[in-house]
C-alpha cells in the first residue's frame, strides 16, 4: 500500500534496456518506484519481479504512451495524485527510427518521445519534486547520446515535422541535441525549488533499440558486439550522475560517461536554448 510520506524515483522505458536496470539498482538500493510504460503486461510483470525480489519496496505502475502528448499529460496527473514526493526523475524512453511516424499530434516520433514528453514530465511534475533549500537537492535526468558530438547546430524549425526522417546521425541526433539542451535551458528555473538537471549520456550500449535495427549505419551493426556496452554497466553509470552530490552538485550540465564534459556548443547557446523552450510551449498548447 502507497503512504503518505514514500520519496519516489520515475522511471519512464523501465521495462527493457538501460530503464529496466536503472530499476534494479534502485530497488536494490531500496528507492520506492513508479514506472511509467506503454506496456500493462510488461510493467506489470517487471513490478513482480521487482516486488518478489524486494518485498518492502513501494512500487507504482502508470501507463501512457510517450508518443501522445495528451497521455502523457494523463499520466502525470496521475503521478500527482500518488501521495508522496518525486525524488528523481529518469528521462528513459527513448525511439531511434529512420521511418517517418507521426503522433496523435502529428509530430514525428522522436521528438515526441526524445524531447517533447521529458520537457512535458520535468514541467509537469516539478511541484511534485521541488523541497526546501535545506533538503537534498531533486533529480532530473535527461538522456542524450554521443550522436549529438558532431552536430552543428540545432534545426528547430525541422524538430517536430521533419520533411525527411534520417537514422542515428540524423533526426535521431537532433533530437537528442535538443533534449540535452533543455539541461541548461531549465536548470535556474528548477534550481529556485531546489532541482538539479542534467543531461547524461550513458555510452553506447546493448539494447533492443540498437540491435538489428535499421536506423543503425551498417557499420556501427557490424561493430556493435565490440564496441557497446552491456545495459547493467552503463545503467550504473547513469545512477551514480543522478547523484546530487556527484559533480560537485552542479546542475545543467552535459555528462558522458560517468564524467563532466562541455556541453555540446549549440546547446549552450542561450538563445537556442530560448527558442527551443518556446517551440515546446507552442507544443503543447495543442493540449489546452
């Protein structure tokens, strides 16, 4: 049974992949859950798992498709209405395609997924995270990768109706540039309710989303057994950035890795950074 006083940490894409570890290392550290999937059979049964494995663990299940803004909304007002405060939240949930898909509000996949839903969660339960000054900080964590290094610049006009969807280093990397710099875009406003942000890229890595498919460049395919790592290591990797305390409790900033490095140039831009916040406001009048 949920009390009133649980801290929680929000898993979105917990069922597979990075997510699904990240979940094993919480609860082994004893972090009360909610996991937000697509999914009812799989999120129920990882919950399960979860349970039989740490029967003192508090764990909750919500159900949205990230792709649709309008359930995505549903769902954190769901998260709202479960007593207790969030703790940390863990930007999983990710689509790496080369095929164009559009949402129910016709924009295209990825960012939907990559960077509208993180921007829609972080806003939308930033009442839920904030705490005293005195308290230790919350957590943001936005996912990025290394296909953002040799981006130029930002496209935001093309972000969310591509007339062409590429691969990994195309509207994949885009969108990726994109959700790594909402890290600085929204680190002072969280900061005032005492929230850190921050973009992490946790390496390549072994996952359904990258194996066998197609939006990979064949050569990456090839190497993939020789170059990525398994989802467990880079999963801790991930947790131990989403320590407040790691980093000197800096916030906005871009980790790789498991370390600081500069953040990409075009997202330290501020006026990308404004304009990439107004296009996702505009977003998501579509709700109102």
């Amino acid at each position: 049974m949920t009390t009133s006083n649980a801290n929680w940490a929000v898993i979105t894409g917990s069922t597979g992949g990075i997510g699904s570890e990240i979940a094993e290392l919480l609860a082994a550290r004893g972090q009360n859950m909610i996991l937000l999937n697509r999914s009812v059979s799989k999120t129920d049964a990882q919950k399960a798992r979860l349970l039989a494995k740490h029967p003192g663990l508090q764990i909750e299940a919500v159900i949205a498709d990230l792709m649709d803004a309008s359930q995505t909304a549903r769902a954190i007002k769901a998260i709202n209405a479960i007593p207790g405060r969030v703790d940390a939240l863990y930007n999983n949930s990710g689509v790496l395609t080369s095929e164009k898909v559009l949402s129910k509000q016709n924009f295209e996949s990825q960012f939907a997924v990559n960077v509208l839903a993180p921007y829609q969660l972080t806003i939308g339960l930033k009442d839920k995270m904030m705490r005293n000054a005195t308290d230790t900080p919350g957590m943001v964590v936005l996912f990025s990768s290394s296909a953002v290094n040799p981006q130029k610049s930002l496209k935001l006009s093309d972000l969310p109706n591509p007339e062409r969807v590429g691969g990994l280093m195309g509207t994949y990397a885009q969108s990726k540039l994109a959700v790594t710099t909402l890290a600085p875009a929204l680190a002072g406003t969280l900061r005032s309710d005492n929230i850190l942000i921050r973009a992490v890229d946790p390496g390549a890595t072994k996952t359904a989303m990258t194996s066998g498919n197609s939006a990979m460049p064949k050569a990456l395919q090839w190497l993939e057994p020789l170059l990525f790592s398994p989802a467990d290591k880079q999963a801790a990797k991930v947790v131990n950035s989403a320590d407040p305390a790691a980093f000197d409790g800096q916030t906005g900033i871009f980790v790789a890795n498991g370390k600081r490095k500069r953040m990409p140039k075009p997202a330290a831009d501020t006026p990308t950074q404004a304009e990439l916040l107004s296009l996702l406001e505009r977003a998501l009048i579509v709700l109102e």
